[in-house]
C-alpha cells in the first residue's frame, strides 16, 4: 500500500519540493508550491493546486500541516490550510476571509485571524506599506 512519501527530504528541518499524494489508482506527484490550499472532509482531504485540479486523498489535514512547512502554509480554519504565497486577499467584510489565486475564498476563524495576519507579513510574501 502506498501512503503519503516525502521526495527528497532527508531531514524534518530541510525544504523538499514535492510530494507524492496515493490517491485510488494512481501517485500524484505535486510540487509543494503548487499547492494553493488543502480543504478538510474529516479522514478525507482535497488538495487543490495551481492546474485546475483536486486530488482527494484519505488523509487528515493534520498530516498536511505538520508536513508541509510553516513558513508557506498556514491553517486559517478547522477545515482550510493555505498557501499563504498563493493569496491574492483579505475580505474583511461578513466575517474573514481570503481570496486564493484560484480564485477560492476561504473563510479565516475569528480565533485565528489576529495569527494568520502576522504570519502572512512573517512569510515575505506580502510587504505592508
């Protein structure tokens, strides 16, 4: 059986570029900076990426963020890890949410928005003026 395999990593502090996600009959192989956002179905998750597709696999999103590196992926709600290198915005209005570049917006948890904002200017990807 396959599970999720780490390609090129040799070490929990060292950057690898891809990953292998075992979906039913086949092994995507995914470059880590293609992921836009991973979207939680309890044991089940759906990888969306940069290519109009979503891969869903058997896995928790849990897995996912102890994976993927906390620099670039944040989780900004039970159910929603995201790129924080793929948001295009931040809607403040009706609650919080993000605007992915794939055109997906996701809601930001009240507990974790003060978090996600400084981990967003953390990242380098966004330089507030």
């Amino acid at each position: 059986m396959l599970s999720t395999a780490i390609i090129d990593k040799e070490s929990a502090t060292r950057r690898f570029e891809k990953i292998a996600l075992p979906t039913t009959g086949a092994l995507h192989l995914v470059t880590v900076a293609d992921i836009v956002h991973i979207e939680s179905h309890g044991s089940y998750v759906s990888v969306f990426t940069q290519k109009p597709e979503k891969i869903i696999l058997s896995r928790t999103i849990k897995s996912f963020e102890t994976l993927l590196p906390e620099s670039d992926f944040f989780r900004i709600h039970q159910s929603h890890l995201i790129n924080v290198n793929c948001v295009e915005k931040v809607l403040c209005t009706d609650g919080d949410f993000v605007q992915m570049n794939n055109g997906a917006c996701l809601p930001i948890s009240r507990r974790r928005r003060e978090e996600f904002m400084t981990a967003l200017l953390a990242s380098g990807a966004v330089k507030r003026l």
